[in-house]
C-alpha cells in the first residue's frame, strides 16, 4: 500500500509526494545526509554518494534505508511496494552493479542529478534478492527531476529501464501501463454535476450534490487509489504558490489515505497511513505529517547543510496531536 504523485504550480514549483502506507510500524522520519556518504550493499561493497538527500527514512541494524527524498539537484524518488508482479535476479549479474531493492534510491539520489541521466545508465544496475538476511522488498520507484516530468522504474525481467509516466501518480500492482488503461473506464467521471434527465414524463434531479462523481471508486485497492489520486491531481484548482501545493497535496493524498482498522490484510495487522511526505524540490524542502499528528512540519535542505555538513541529521517529529487552544 501507498500511493504517489508529482505536482507542479502556476510558477513551476515542483513537487513529488507520497503516503507511507504499512502495517509494520516503521518509525519513519526525516533524515539528512551529506554529500560523500558511505553506506554499505549487499552485493557491490560500499558506495560513496557525491549529492547531499533530504528524504524519509529508518535506520535498520545501523543501515539507513530511504524510502523517499530528493537531492540536491532536484531528483527526487519513492519507492512503493509492487508485489506479485516484480522479477528480481536470484544471483548478482556479472558487469552490472547489483543493488537490493531498498538501496536502489540512495544510490540513484547519490549520484544523479536528473533523469536523463539516470536513463542512461539504469540498464547497467540490476536489482537482486539479498543474501544477507535483509527483507527482500519487493518495489517500484516513480521518478521526477527539475524538468517536472514524471518516470517509473519497475522490475519486470529483463534490463531495467525508465517508463514514461504521463499521469504523475502511481500506487501498487498491478504495473503503470495497468493503470493508465484502467482510466478508460472512468471517463464519465468529472466534477460537474450532471443535468436533470427525463423520463417519459419524469424529470429526475440530482438528490443533492457530487452527481459527476458517481462511480469514482472508493476502496483502498492499488487500482482504486490511482483512479482517485489522478482525478484529484486533475481538477483541484491550480495552485500558485508553494503553501497553496502542500495544502492541494495533503488534499488529494487525504483521498487515499488508509485509517487504522479499515484495511486488515492477511496478517491481521492493520494496514494504515503511517505518514506523508511531501518533497518540495524547488525550494528544496521536506514536508510531513504523521497518523497521530497532522500538523505540517517543514524540514529545509539550506546551502549551508549541502555545503558544510558532513554528518546525517535525523529530525524528531512530535507524533501526538499538537492542539492549540484558542479560547
């Protein structure tokens, strides 16, 4: 579960966003890290990034895994899950740097500025099962760059390559052309209500209001989520500044957005919004909100931190409702 989208305003500020949809609770929260920053694979050694990230993330057995951020050249990714339909290597390829799958967005925010760029060399990376005791996660990644233009990459056998993503949204399985072809059959779906009709001699009216919206699907499905996600991102009213986006965005992911106790999978344990992250690329800044706590925090990569810093900074996030009495 999650869902992701890329949004842009009426001054070309750019965006990419996400809800962190899981049942294991995985504490994420914002994270720096620095340029030249080591982090360990399981299959290709250590690896030395050359851009400073912003992004969220959790640090498993002294291992930080990003699940979603930007750099400092405005690439940011995020990762979703894509179960059933992903093809992994069971063996590391020969000539090719082979990653698991939750180091492919450290590595590629480390070392790309765009995704031209990643274009180029994604074929030369090959995405593996570890055998190293590491969870084999089984995801796909949407993509955006300064230029505002949206891409995916999913392991589906063969060299890895980037997809066009013309809608800007993705969820989970089924795969993105999927996706883009279920919209056909929602093409009666639009904000407007629909006009009174006859019948013979009966002229029926809408109940109330919301008539265009009728059979805008409602679970919480992968499929479901992606048809809502691309509507809102399609009719809210444009914003033009950057408040205005993250307050769109929170708007468009609240359609998503999975309660605790509504969605149990097989496991028993409830699937739910752990949080939003919202990554303002233009500005370079990081917003999120949590389950228990909606206000908006907003984490800024400054120059001084690309330039200057040379440790990670981790940013505790107050997780109860902040409340604030007015009277």
């Amino acid at each position: 579960m999650c869902t992701s989208l890329t949004y842009q305003t009426e001054a070309n500020d750019l965006f990419l966003a996400r809800t962190m949809d899981f049942s294991q609770v995985l504490d994420g929260r914002p994270v720096f890290l620095p340029r030249q920053f080591n982090f360990q694979t399981n299959f290709s050694g250590k690896q030395t990034t050359q851009y400073a990230i912003m992004g969220a993330g959790a640090s498993y057995e002294d291992e930080i895994v990003i699940a979603d951020g930007f750099n400092e050249h405005g690439l940011a990714i995020a990762e979703l899950y894509f179960a059933n339909e992903i093809v992994l290597e069971k063996l590391p390829l020969a000539g090719k740097l082979n990653l698991a799958p939750h180091e492919l967005i450290t590595y590629l925010l480390g070392n790309f500025a765009t995704l031209s760029e990643i274009a180029e060399k994604i074929a030369d990376i090959a995405l593996v099962i570890p055998d190293n005791g590491a969870p084999t996660l089984p995801l796909h990644y949407i993509l955006t760059d300064k230029t505002g233009q949206a891409a995916v990459i999913e392991a589906r056998g063969g060299d890895l390559t980037l997809i066009d993503n013309p809608v800007g949204v993705m969820t989970n399985t089924p795969n993105l052309d999927w996706h883009i072809k279920n919209l056909n059959n929602y093409l009666h779906i639009q904000p407007q209500a629909f006009p009174d009709k006859q019948f013979n001699h009966v002229t029926a009216s809408q109940f109330s209001q919301g008539t265009g919206t009728q059979g805008l699907p409602g679970s919480y499905t992968p499929p479901d989520r992606f048809v809502r996600a691309a509507f809102g991102r399609q009719y809210l009213p444009a914003a033009t500044t950057i408040n205005q986006a993250v307050t769109n965005i929170l708007h468009i992911l609240g359609m998503v957005s999975v309660p605790k106790g509504l969605n149990i999978p097989s496991t028993g344990v409830s699937d739910y919004t752990q949080y939003t992250g919202i990554m303002s690329t233009t500005e370079k800044a990081y917003y999120m909100t949590t389950y228990d706590n909606p206000t908006v925090y907003r984490m800024a990569m400054t120059d001084d931190m690309i330039h200057n810093r040379h440790e990670v900074k981790w940013f505790d996030l107050p997780f109860d409702p902040q409340v604030v009495d007015l009277y």
